[in-house]
C-alpha cells in the first residue's frame, strides 16, 4: 500500500518535524533566538540620515518624525494639500498642527509607517499614547536629546556597528561624518541631464568642460574618481523614481545626437506625470547608464538599486520591476548588484532572479516597515528560494535614527519569527537558526561591502 505524503516526509532525515508544523510555538525557542539577535550588532544595508549638525540646528519636533513616510500614508488617506502645510509649518502652533494631523492619524496608525512611528514613541520617549495630551512629552524629549552625539547615542542603542549612508543631497563629494558610515553615491545626474542647465551644473560639480558625449563621459569619470577618494564604498541608482529600469544597449551615435539636441534647447520635457514614461532623451540615458555601470566595472565597486515600491505618492510602480534588469546583470556578471525594497510588490520575481544570477543579492532595507506581514512572509519564501548568503536582513531607510532603531527592532523580530518556525518544521537545527539570524543581520552585508575593494 502506498505511504501517505505525512508518513513519507516522517522517514526523511531533517524532514521528519514537518507533520508538527501545526503544533503551539515554542515560546522558549523563540525567547533564546530573540536574546541571541537582540545582543547582534548590526550591519545596516541603507540609510539617509541627515547631517547631524543640520539636525541639531533645525526645529525637531514630533511632526518631523512624520515626515519620514507616514506623511505619505495620510496622503493616501486624504489629507488635503492646505493640511498638509499646517502639518509642516514649524512656526504653527502645535494644537493647530495636531488637528491638522489626527483625523487622518486615526486611518493610517496600523500601516507599516504608524507602526513603527508609535513603537518609536513607545520605546523612545515612554508615551504610549499619541495624542494632543502627550504630544509635549514627546517634543520636550526629542529636543533634550537633540544635541551632539545624538546619531552615535542611538546607532550604539540600537546596535547598528555599521550603516551604509546615502547621502545624496551632497552634491560634491563628501567624506562620512560618523566612522560607522560606508558610503553609498549616486551618479543618476549623469545620467538623466535634461537641460543646458543640468550640463552646466555638472561643468561646474567637475570642473570639466562638457561639449559633447564624450566629455561628459570624462567628467564621469572625474566625479567618480573624486567619490572613491572621499571614501565611497557602493554606487546607489535611484533611477527608478524617474523612469523604467530597462536600459538598452544603445548605440554611440544615437547617444550623440540626443547630446546635441539637449544642448541646442530642441528637446521639451513633458510635463507632470508624464516625464515618468515619456523620455524623449532615451538613447542619452541608457547609453550614460551603460558608461556609469563600465566605469563601476572598472573600479571594482558593487551596485544597489531602487527596485519596487516608492517612497511618497503618485509614482508609477511598474517602472520599478527589477525584471526590467536582466539585460544588466547579463552583461555585468563582474558587478555584485544589491536590489533594494525586496522590489515590492514584486519580490516573487526578485527571488527568481536571485535565485539564477550569482551576482543579484535580496535587501529587506526598508521593508519591515513597508509591511511586518509582507517583510515576514517574503522572507520566508526566499529563504525557501534564495541561498542564505544573498540576502541582507535590515537597512533601515530613515532620515532620523530614531526610527532607525524601532526598524530594527521589527526587523529582529520578524526574523526571529521565521526562523523559529523553520526550525519548528524541520528545515533547521536550532543551531542553524542561530547562524541564519547571523547571516541575515550582520555577516552577509558586512562580506558584501568589504569582500568589493573600490580601485581609484
């Protein structure tokens, strides 16, 4: 007589707990992995966490707070523009700013965003309760703490031994202020020039003069050059919040001619929504995508991109597949690739990805607060999909280290979960769980960002 599927899997070395996966959770395997994960330090695959001296000389008050992300989420809820503004302007009164904030509060608080917003005040600043009573409380404590020191205070808190900062405001390159900092810059200016102006912005940002495609390769060139001597560790590409992620092999003369259409003032950008499809200097970008990804090659640097879901509203998430990429990782195969986001809402086709590109690697930057259920459930998969050693477990996404912190909290706790469970049903010792958190939190990012030494 035929054995039963259960009966099968019973016989199996290491599959044989699979029939318990039903079973009530293992509360003490779950307690010794949390104390093992929460003693981690971390390796964080992405911020942009502002100048702390330009933190400490701006007005910081709970609603800055909110602006990292859940001013989004209140948007798509229905905030008004004008409510908006009252929610922004520092110099309102506070109640006035809160009644501008609260009704929309009240929709968007269980999102991944309020989530971690009301786990910061939480954990922070001891107030359970965001309301119109405790907003003070909350305000006083982030202004006491607002002084010199204050990113240093919270990383060591939270555990974080290293981050990888994207600072892309600073234009000229800049070294790291906090020795924690591996440097991530962009090189998308290069990329997407739209205008005489935007050629004579990088004619000034290189001191090279740009005529045609071939000097603004060399001024490339110069930049990048200047970045690795700052201290860059990884090229960060953001193209995604502009246009698709298909870049085609282009040819050299098409190029050209787009330049000079550029710079003859022929070309007419579209307006709103439509600059997001319509590039009508298409063969200038993905032929400068090419340069910037040649000179990487050349420098022996690895590469993160944004792929998946964007920060604000509005955007168009289908530019954002990471599909749109194969041609790249194909014609790359030297350039280690960090997708960012878990391409949500597309992190099945990411896995597939990974799974057949040796140089594509998986980060969960940001997706814990995206959404804990999403972030728990896809890591579950990948690790079902993806080896062990591709995937980056937290990178926090924040302008301030203070969400930073309860991110990586959410993220310990999630991996805390799903690990349990795999050793719950058989697929790991206890031991291995221990080794995968460790893989997951630290040792896979922290291999990837010093295994690729930058060559100036």
């Amino acid at each position: 007589m035929a054995l039963s599927r259960r009966a099968l899997l019973a016989g199996v070395p290491g599959l044989g707990l699979a029939q318990n996966s039903s079973r009530t959770p293992s509360r003490s395997l779950r307690s010794r992995l949390k104390t093992a994960f929460d003693d981690l330090d971390l390796f964080d695959s992405h911020e942009h966490f502002w100048d702390e001296g330009e933190r400490i000389s701006s007005p910081l008050d709970f609603f800055s707070l909110v602006n990292d992300y859940v001013i989004s989420d209140l948007v798509s809820a229905g905030l008004p523009p004008e409510a908006g503004k009252v929610i922004r302007d520092v110099n309102a009164p506070i109640t006035v700013r809160w009644r501008a904030f609260e009704p929309f509060w009240q929709h968007v608080r269980y999102t991944g965003y309020g989530q971690a917003l009301r786990l910061a005040v939480r954990e922070l600043f001891g107030v359970n309760n965001i309301d119109e009573r405790t907003l003070p409380n909350v305000n006083a404590a982030l202004q006491e703490r607002n002084r010199p020191g204050v990113h240093e205070k919270i990383l060591q808190r939270a555990r974080i031994s290293a981050c990888v900062q994207d600072d892309s405001w600073h234009a000229v390159p800049t070294k790291p202020e906090n020795s924690r900092y591996v440097l991530a810059r962009r090189f998308d200016r290069f990329i997407v020039p739209a205008s005489p102006a935007d050629v004579q912005a990088l004619e000034k940002l290189t001191k090279t003069s740009i005529t045609d495609l071939g000097s603004l390769e060399r001024a490339l060139e110069v930049n990048f050059v200047e970045n690795l001597t700052a201290g860059m560790k990884v090229v960060k590409v953001g193209l995604a919040y502009l246009r698709e992620l298909h870049f085609t092999e282009t040819r050299r003369e098409d190029a050209s001619r787009d330049f000079e259409r550029l710079m003859k003032g022929e070309v007419v950008p579209p307006e709103g929504f439509r600059r997001l499809t319509v590039r009508p200097l298409r063969a200038l970008e993905d032929y400068m995508f090419h340069a910037v990804m040649r000179t990487v090659a050349s420098h022996n640097i690895p590469v993160q991109i944004h792929t998946g879901i964007h920060a604000g509203t509005r955007n168009v998430i289908t530019n954002t597949r990471p599909s749109h990429l194969i041609n790249v990782f194909l014609l790359y195969p030297q350039i280690a690739f960090d997708l960012f986001h878990i391409s949500y809402p597309y992190q099945n086709e990411l896995a597939a990805i990974a799974k057949g590109f040796p140089n594509v690697h998986v980060d969960f930057c940001w997706a814990h607060v995206i959404s804990p259920t999403v972030a728990k459930r896809t890591l579950s998969e990948h690790l079902d999909t993806v080896p062990v050693n591709k995937i980056f477990g937290f990178g926090g996404d924040y302008h301030y280290p203070e969400l930073s912190y309860l991110h990586a909290i959410m993220a310990r706790a999630n991996i805390v979960d799903v690990v349990a469970t795999k050793t719950e049903e058989g697929v790991c010792s206890e031991d291995e769980a221990h080794q995968i958190g460790r893989l997951l939190l630290a040792e896979n990012a922290r291999r990837f960002f010093t295994k690729h030494t930058p060559q100036g």
